[in-house]
C-alpha cells in the first residue's frame, strides 16, 4: 500500500472561495452564518444560513449554465482551483488511471425544487428540459470528471452528512492500493431551497436565531446550543501517491493517513457513542495509529443537543483520560452545516490548520455544558499548537459515521502502509 499526499485543495464557502480566504476568516474567528436573503425568508421560523457570495455566469457560459445546478457549479469550480493548484502537467497523466469522487446529500435540490413549484404551485405541465441532468446527484462528478476527460471510476457517495469523507476516504483507498495516480475527491451542496429549509426546519433540528447577534446562532457544545444551521458550498482536494508528487516536485499540503467506517443502525436520526467510537477506531486502525498520537481533533460538532453530547461521549471512549488534552475545533459554527459536503471543507480547514500550527476556535462557547467538558478551543484561535496527526469527524442521519486521520507533510517516514478497514 502507498502513502497518499494531499497535493490540490480547492473551495467555494460561506467563509471565501480559496483556500486562503477560508483559512484568514476561519482564523479570525468570523462567521459566514447570517440572515438568509430569500424571497421566502419570511416563511421560515428562523431564516439563518451560511451562504457563499457567488455568480455562476463568472465562471461558465450561457449554454453550460443552463444545465447545471448550482451545487454542481461549486464542485466543479473548486475542482479547478484544486487541480490548478497541483501544478500538474496533464499531458503526462494517464487519464484512464484517475478518478473522480464526489459527496452530496441533497443533489440538484434546487432546480428539483423550482421543477416542483412549477407544476404544482404554477400549474405547468411543463417544467424546465434538463431538469434531470440538473437534479441528479452524480452530475457535479460527472462535470468533474469531462472538464479533465477522467476515464476512470466516477462516483457518487451520499450517506447524508458524512457523504464526502466517505468519498475522500474511498478515494484514498483507490491511491494507496495502486489503482489510481490520481484521484480528485470532496463534495458539494446548495440545499438553501424553499423546500428543503421547511424539511430540515420540520426536523427541529435548525438553530433558533440568536437574540443578541444573528451570526453567533450555530453554538457547539455550548449548553444552549439550539441546533445547526444550514450552508452551503464545495470543497475538493487530489490525491497522489506521495512517491509520485515528491518526484514530480508538488506541493503537498498534508497526507491522508486512514479512513474508518461504521453504522449505528439502531435510529435514523438518533447517534449512537459506540458507532461513532467504532467509526473513530477504525480510522486509527486503518492508519496504524495509537490514539496517544493524535494531536487534534475536528468534531463533527453540528450543535444539535444529541450530536453534541454523543460525539463528547465517542471520544471519552476512544481517547480515555487523555481526551481532555486533545484540542478540539468545531468550526460549523463559523461556516454553517455544509450536509454532504461538510466533511470534505472540514478536512480542508484541518490540513489548513496544521500547516499553519494552528487550533481553529468554536466560536460562540461562552456557557459551557457540563455534559460537554472537553477542550474544544472556545471563541478565539489557539496559535503555536504543534498538530502533526489529526483526527476529523463526519457523522449522520441514517447512521453512517465516517472518520479520516490526516498527516501534516512531511511529518512522518515512510509507512508501513494502511492497515485493515
């Protein structure tokens, strides 16, 4: 099995739309969650979302447009940035030996939802033409994979909220076995539709709006956390094999060290301590990692009240007493709930924050909850924290817990490779 390096990330998010842009707000503490600016705000019980400043007519011309969806746009706009940043010759790459791996929750939500209001609010009985082509889930993949003419696997992953950790860790998979040179892997959402916030809205698992200050609504492991809010964007990064990009001269921004899998299956919506432990396990198997040797962690941490609790409780277990030394960093309270593509931004702002010996802060942890006793960096970054293995959590509905262990570059000798799933 071969090391596999990190060398293109790319990202269009409620805190910028490059890496570098996400990094300086993230650090700064600043949140891309606001009052939703939408003709149907008014019908929501709180009109809150993380939203992403961006024109798709900047980036694709008319008859391009027209087809996809803007969920799709994200991905394949941050694809270009990720592959522009691996200053890769791609005349030299053989194209049937890489891949394109792709998360997302919900899909083409929104030209599924305007396909809706028309027929049945308008009474159509036609809806737009490539209405299919915008609504199905594989078409950011799809759009990936013609914009570099990728021949190999091309794959849709959608387990909810841990949709493109499962896709980057099923591509790293496909690297480090030798399948792949190469192999693009995140996920993208654009969920901020009518229909799909009265769903979620429905759930009660949306966070009320904070009387003092919209922005601080999305409180992780703070006692008076009131749920998640919903955001939107894309995050992609590649993957080589290290030998492959050390020869070739990349920058290489991090190493995926292991990947772990698990399902609860014992609620849809209710997490469970043993699955997300088993999940943690596993990825600390898969890397041939002791747990002593994680230096950070970034939690899953929605700011729901189950999840909240259940994630402080799966790393008590895993970690044991040296779980209230680990810095932790929940940083949905900065750019909102990304759903499917929320593991794939976390793992970005993750390699981020070690390159740069950084501990993002959780914002708005100003009434700690007894329940949640952890170090979970409130309110303000932690500089000169020396992270060279991190662990990032993605969990979700159905029960599909999906963890990734990320290695700082350069950090370690060559390994003795994966060990077991």
């Amino acid at each position: 099995m071969k090391r596999v390096a990190v060398t293109g990330i790319g990202v269009v998010s409620p805190l910028g739309n490059s890496p570098s842009k996400l990094y300086a707000n993230a650090y700064a503490g600043r949140s891309g969650i606001a009052p939703l600016l939408a003709p149907f705000a008014q019908r929501l019980l709180a009109p809150l979302a993380a939203t992403v400043q961006f024109q798709g007519a900047d980036h694709f011309d008319p008859s391009k447009l027209r087809m996809m969806d803007r969920f799709a746009q994200f991905a394949l706009v941050a694809a270009r940035q990720a592959m522009a940043d691996t200053r890769m010759d791609l005349h030299r790459l053989d194209r049937k030996r890489a891949g394109v791996f792709v998360g997302t929750g919900m899909g083409g939500t929104l030209s599924n939802d305007a396909g809706y209001q028309t027929l049945y609010a308008k009474g159509s009985d036609r809806i737009a033409p490539f209405t299919v082509l915008l609504g199905m889930y594989n078409a950011a993949a799809a759009w990936v994979g013609m914009e570099y003419q990728l021949c190999g696997p091309n794959l849709t992953y959608t387990t909810a909220c841990s949709s493109s950790a499962v896709a980057i860790g099923e591509a790293w998979l496909r690297v480090a076995s030798g399948e792949l040179d190469l192999a693009i892997a995140g996920g993208a959402e654009a969920p901020l539709s009518f229909g799909s916030m009265k769903a979620w809205e429905a759930l009660h698992t949306l966070a009320s709006i904070d009387a003092e200050q919209a922005a601080a609504s999305c409180k992780p492991f703070s006692q008076n956390r009131s749920g998640m809010v919903l955001g939107e964007g894309s995050a992609m990064l590649v993957l080589e094999p290290w030998d492959q990009a050390q020869a070739r001269g990349a920058p290489i921004h991090g190493e995926i060290l292991g990947y772990g899998l698990s399902t609860d299956a014992t609620h849809i919506t209710r997490p469970s301590v043993e699955g997300q432990s088993a999940a943690m396990r596993a990825a600390l198997a898969s890397a041939r990692c002791d747990a002593a040797q994680i230096d950070a962690i970034n939690a899953h941490g929605t700011g729901t009240q189950a999840n909240d609790a259940t994630e402080t409780a799966a790393i008590k277990a895993v970690f044991g007493q040296r779980a209230w030394q680990i810095p932790i960093s929940a940083t949905k309270a900065m750019h909102g709930h990304l759903l499917g593509a929320a593991g794939a931004l976390e793992c970005v702002l993750s390699l981020l924050a070690m390159q740069h010996a950084v501990a993002l802060p959780t914002l708005h942890l100003r009434m700690p909850d007894p329940e949640c006793d952890l170090d979970y960096v409130p309110n303000v970054v932690r500089d000169k924290v020396a992270v060279q293995t991190m662990l990032t959590n993605s969990f979700a509905f159905g029960g599909t817990n999906a963890v990734l262990v990320l290695g700082a570059a350069g950090a370690r000798p060559a390994r003795a490779g994966p060990g077991p799933m």
